[in-house]
C-alpha cells in the first residue's frame, strides 16, 4: 500500500495486534488556549480515523487506551466529557462497526462505569460479539495490575474448585484469565504525546512487543502517523531472545 513518495507499507508484514496509548488531548488544546473538552472531542476523530486505518491494512486486533483506572482522578467536569464522548462515539459509529464486521471488547471493570456509559458500551459488546472482522478492545476503566490480580483471583478459585492442576499452570495457561484471553499479544504499542512509559497498560502482554513513541498529541496523529508508526515496526529485527 502507497502512503506517499517516502515509504511503502509490506502488507505481509503487518502486525496482527496493535495497542494505541492515546495520549495528550489536554495539553492539545491547552496550548492552543482551548478548554480541554475541546482536545478530547479532537481525539475522537483520531479514533475513527486510526480504526479505519488499522482496518484497512489488516490489522487483527487492535486495542485503544480509552480511560484508565487513574482517570478517575481527574476533575468531574473531565470525566464526564470523557464518558459522553464515548456514548457519542458508540451512538454514531457503531453502524459504521458493523457494517466493516468489527467485533467490539471492552477490556477493564466496566461495571464501576457511569450507569448512561455503561449500556451503551454493553449494547455495542452485544450487538458486534458475532462479528468476525477486526478486533477492537476498548480499554475501560482499565488497569494492568489490577487486570492481573483479577487473574490470579480466578486461578486461586478454579484451583480451589478443582479445576486446575497447580502443576499444568504455565504462561499460556494464566493468560486464559486475562482480559485479553483468546487474543495474541501486541506486536506493537504505540503512545503519543511524547511520554515514554506504558502507564500500567498490558504490562504483561507487552513482554516483547515493539515500543513506538511520538511526540504528537493525539488529536494530531492521523492515518498518515499510524502508517509511519506501522512502517516503523516493520524495519525492526524482532528476536525474542534470540540471535
């Protein structure tokens, strides 16, 4: 596939499972004067777009950092535009899901959820779970460590159910308790703004993925970015310990 006259994107090379930490929406529009509601509603177009993108080329399953277990931190007034958008966002492209197959998970405790988000991000789950398309994980109220204490939570109660053998336990078998059971680790993460950490996001999904860091805020990373992004990882030697 053609981007532009720099680079062209192998399309037998395409990860099977990119991971997005969509970062900077605040400090967008805070450096443009704007209210940070603002960058967030911004941000929502970058999703439609990379989706689109991530759909396009292949891609298998995707994942979006949307909000995490930290979030909940941030003022009222933040959150709550948080939440609206992704009852604006489900509301309006959710035909557009279904009519390219995508099949929507939602990864984290959504449960604790506002009871308005909550149906709407259930009502998509349910209505694209027999789809066979691309995979987007929505990750909600999402936290990694809290994600693997789950786990273990639910190992200790099958072992003491007699469900499991202690000695049959292994890293493919614990991964069966994730969020992400059934689901390849990413081959890929990326995280705009300029940070370079993964901020308690697949800490142990990401053991050997390919960390992609840019300084573009998120509501300025666009087809074009995600492209490059992609273009990156398939210019690196992945040897998972190996020579």
């Amino acid at each position: 596939m053609n981007i532009d006259d720099d680079f062209k994107l192998d399309l037998s090379k395409i990860p099977s499972h990119v991971a997005i930490i969509m970062d900077g929406n605040g400090r967008w529009a805070t450096e443009k004067g704007l209210p940070r509601h603002l960058g967030h509603q911004e941000g929502m177009k970058r999703v439609i777009d990379v989706v689109e993108a991530a759909n396009d080329i292949g891609i298998t399953n995707l994942t979006l950092y949307a909000f995490s277990t930290e979030n909940w931190k941030r003022s009222k007034i933040e959150i709550d535009t948080l939440m609206n958008l992704l009852i604006i966002f489900i509301r309006k492209e959710l035909r557009r899901l279904m009519k390219n197959n995508i099949k929507i998970i939602a990864l984290g405790n959504i449960e604790q959820l506002p009871s308005n988000a909550l149906a709407e991000v259930k009502r998509a789950v349910d209505k694209t779970k027999d789809n066979s398309g691309m995979v987007l994980n929505i990750a909600l109220n999402y936290g990694s460590r809290t994600e693997i204490i789950d786990a273990i939570k639910k190992l200790v109660k099958d072992y003491d159910d007699g469900l499991i053998n202690i000695n049959n336990i292994n890293e493919d078998e614990f991964k069966r308790y994730l969020y992400t059971n059934g689901q390849p680790d990413p081959d890929l993460i990326i995280r705009t703004s300029g940070e370079q950490r993964l901020s308690n996001f697949l800490t142990f999904q990401s053991a050997y993925s390919e960390l992609y860091f840019t300084d573009q805020y998120w509501p300025d990373f666009n087809k074009r970015s995600f492209f490059i992004a992609i273009n990156d990882f398939q210019n690196r030697q992945r040897r998972f310990g190996g020579v």
